[in-house]
C-alpha cells in the first residue's frame, strides 16, 4: 500500500548530480522522460547556476548551508592543513555552517536525508541521515546508527566503483543502475514508517554516468548510447513513483549541482605552473605537495584552484604578503588567460579570479589566491606531475560546467530570472514556514 504525506506544508527534494538543464530538455523532447515531463506541466523548470568551482562538494554545501564557501569553509574536494603542504579530504567534519537539515530539526521539523554530498560522517538530525559516498560502510553512514540494520537487510548501496567504471563501461551501466534501484527501494521503505517534513534523496548515479560515457551518448555510441539513455528513463520512472507517492500539495522539487559537457582535455595546472618556472620540486617526480622546492612562486590543487607560496602562509613561504603578492597574483592570472590548447589553438581558460572576486566570508583566507574557470571542455586537474600539459584519453569523457545546472519546482513560479544554488536552502525555508537564519547569501526562489 502506497503511503500519502498528509501534512500541509512539506517539501521532498530528489537532486540528480550533474544533469544539465539542457540534457533533460532534449530528454523530453525525445519521449525518453514522460514522468518528468507531466511533473514540467505542473511546475517551473529552470536553468540552475552553480559555485565557483563547479564541483559536487562546494555546490552541493552550497545548497545545504545558503552559503557562499568562505562561510561555510567547503573550498574542494582537498584542502591543506593550515601552516603545512599536507592534504586532506574535506567531510561533513569540516562543514563550518549549520545546514539545511539542521535548522529544520532544531525548527522541530522531522528530516529523511539519504547520500547528499558532504554529509559523512553524519551529523545529529531529528530524524534519518544517511551519508554520502565518502561512507566507507554502512555503519558509519547511518544516523542513528541503529538503522544500519535496515540499510543492510535493504540491500543499500552507498556508490558504484567510479574507478572500476573507468576500465569497464558496461558493468558500470549495470552498476548505476542496481545502485538506483536499492537507493529508492530505502527511500520508499524509511518514507513509509512516518510522516515526514522534509525529504531529500540524492542520485549521485548520473555524475558516474556522465564522466564515464558523456562523449559515447553524444556520439551515439552503439554500444553505450542506449544503456546511457535507458539510465535516464529509470530515473524518469523513479521520479514517477516519488509523484504517485505525494499529495498534491507536497512541493516536490528536483535539481542538480552543475551541468557536464563533453571532454576536450585534461589540462593539468601544475604542469603549467612548472613550464613557467614558478614551480620546482625538491624530488623528481614528486609524490606529494611536501616535495614542493620552497623557490616556488605557486602551486595548485584540483581543480584549478592557485596558492601562491605566501610568506607566513606556507611552510617555506617566498612571496612577501602586499605588493609582491598582488604582483604575482596579476602575472599569472594574465599567463592563465593566454593560455591556449597545443593541439587546437582553443583558450582554455575562461576566466581567472581572485579569491576576493568570487567569494566573501569569515574564511576567506582559506580560499585559494586566484580560481580558474575553464571554457567547456578543458577540465583542470591539480595532479603534482605530468609530463604533458594535457591529455585525452578514452576513459574519463565528461566533465562539470558552471551553467547549465537544472532545477525544478512543483506548483510554484520560480521568482529569480538566474537562481543558484544556494538560494534553495532558503526556499526550503520558506516553504516550510522556517525563520531564514542570518548571514545567507541565497534569496528564496518563491513566494
């Protein structure tokens, strides 16, 4: 028997990673998407924009804080130790910022979250959170940990082997797809034990689709075009099956992060630091950031994110802070500029920023000193040492854009004419009747 929310104010978020505002229009048109189709017919469906930069951790904290990253302290995927060259993955540990669910708990709203980015290890909520594929077990995923029982005999799975999807293509499709099905199968199960204010299930299948085998769907790839647009249609069928289960005036909303596009070049940024001399390892090749020459003028970090080597920053720091500072800041972001692709002739980089361009914020000296942002297809990588300044394999095809992100709400105007992605946090809010706490940057998107 099929389970109806009854409550008058509710809110379920289904937020599928990385799917363009585009693919999903030329999706409909094709018939692929029938059940999101009828959902268009009964909503507003937009053109999202995400964060600088453009990637599933800084985006995705985005959404759940209302925040920009030098407030909720979400720069990357890595960050560095303060005062050292050591590395570390960032967590929900590093979360600075209440998030969504945690302001609706502590509004004594009832919250069921399962597999958003940066939420492992998870935080207390007045409800159910299952963490993100940073989980290294189901245990460690479950809050309260007393459902990872539940999880278990549900077979749930926490992600596909995204490495293993870059040597075996085939298996992948049928690994996002058995992922999919165990995911709603625990959504539908904890959905149905009680009533909820606030639902949110993220896909994270279609990020590991589109890096994997964006460029096969757009060449019509025999062999993987039909498996890439069936995954669609079992999404399509998913979000047929959350419509059934909801009242009418339950606000469904469905969104993605960031958009993908076909993959020109791996544009390694290191590499170009070195080939300008502002770069230098003590050890060759170098293992780990320690290795860095203290002579260096920068370094980067995924992706395309520049640290100048500050004075009193740095371990070994030899930029003086001021003048010089500024200086090196403006040389290399006119090189970025220029910069160019070997083979084509193409500019790479779309715009360079520095940090106080693009972010403001309590911790706005952690952010890197100047941001890239690529043109389409250039997708900027901070490995320490590559002999080449780019490269284009078969394996990884797609790559994340800064527009072209989607987002969609039923029964209600979308109110901004550019919404972002931090201004759903607050929509949420609004739409459940929740005082917006101070200090967001996002506006609601609704009346």
């Amino acid at each position: 028997m099929k389970r109806t929310f009854r409550s008058r104010r509710q809110v379920v978020v289904i937020s599928i990673d990385g799917t363009p505002y585009s693919l999903l229009q030329r999706l409909m048109a094709a018939g692929h998407m029938p059940h999101f189709s009828q959902l268009v017919r009964e909503g507003d469906f937009h053109e999202l924009r995400s964060v600088y930069p453009a990637i599933s951790s800084v985006a995705w904290s985005s959404f759940m804080t209302g925040q920009n990253p030098a407030k909720h302290g979400i720069f990357g995927f890595v960050d560095r130790q303060p005062g050292t060259l050591k590395t570390f993955v960032l967590t929900a540990r590093h979360m600075q910022s209440r998030t969504l669910w945690e302001v609706l708990s502590a509004a004594g709203k009832r919250v069921l979250v399962m597999n958003v980015p940066v939420t492992y290890p998870p935080r207390p909520v007045n409800g159910i959170l299952v963490g993100d594929f940073l989980s290294p077990d189901l245990q460690k995923a479950a809050y309260p940990p007393s459902i990872a029982p539940e999880l278990e005999h549900l077979g749930y799975i926490i992600d596909v082997d995204a490495w293993e999807g870059r040597q075996n293509k085939a298996k992948l499709l049928m690994d996002v797809t058995n992922a999919l099905v165990a995911r709603e199968r625990a959504l539908f199960h904890f959905m149905a034990q009680e009533t909820w204010d606030y639902v949110h299930c993220h896909v994270m299948e279609t990020d590991r689709l589109h890096h994997f085998l964006w460029e096969e769907m757009e060449l019509g790839d025999p062999r993987y075009a039909p498996g890439f647009f069936a995954f669609y249609q079992q999404v399509d069928a998913f979000l047929g099956r959350v419509r059934e289960r909801l009242a009418p005036q339950t606000t469904l909303i469905v969104l993605s992060d960031h958009g993908f596009c076909r993959l020109r070049q791996e544009v390694y940024v290191n590499t170009w630091l070195r080939q300008h001399g502002w770069l230098r390892f003590a050890k060759e090749p170098p293992k780990v950031l320690e290795d860095m020459d203290p002579a260096s003028v920068a370094y980067a970090l995924d992706p395309g994110r520049i640290y100048l080597n500050l004075r009193g920053r740095e371990p070994h720091g030899t930029v003086s802070p001021g003048d010089e500072y500024e200086r090196r800041r403006d040389e290399i972001i006119a090189a970025a500029l220029a910069l160019t692709d070997p083979d084509s002739g193409a500019p790479i980089i779309a715009r360079a920023m520095r940090r106080e361009e693009v972010y403001h914020g309590p911790l706005l000296e952690r952010a890197a000193d100047i941001i890239l942002h690529p043109h389409n297809g250039y997708d900027l990588k901070g490995a320490l040492y590559k002999e080449t300044l780019t490269f284009k394999g078969s394996e990884l095809v797609g790559m994340h854009t800064y527009e072209d992100a989607s987002l969609y709400i039923r029964g209600r105007k979308i109110t901004a004419e550019h919404p972002w992605v931090a201004d759903l946090m607050p929509t949420v809010l609004r739409l459940l009747d929740v005082p917006l706490p101070p200090d967001l940057d996002g506006t609601p998107l609704v009346r």
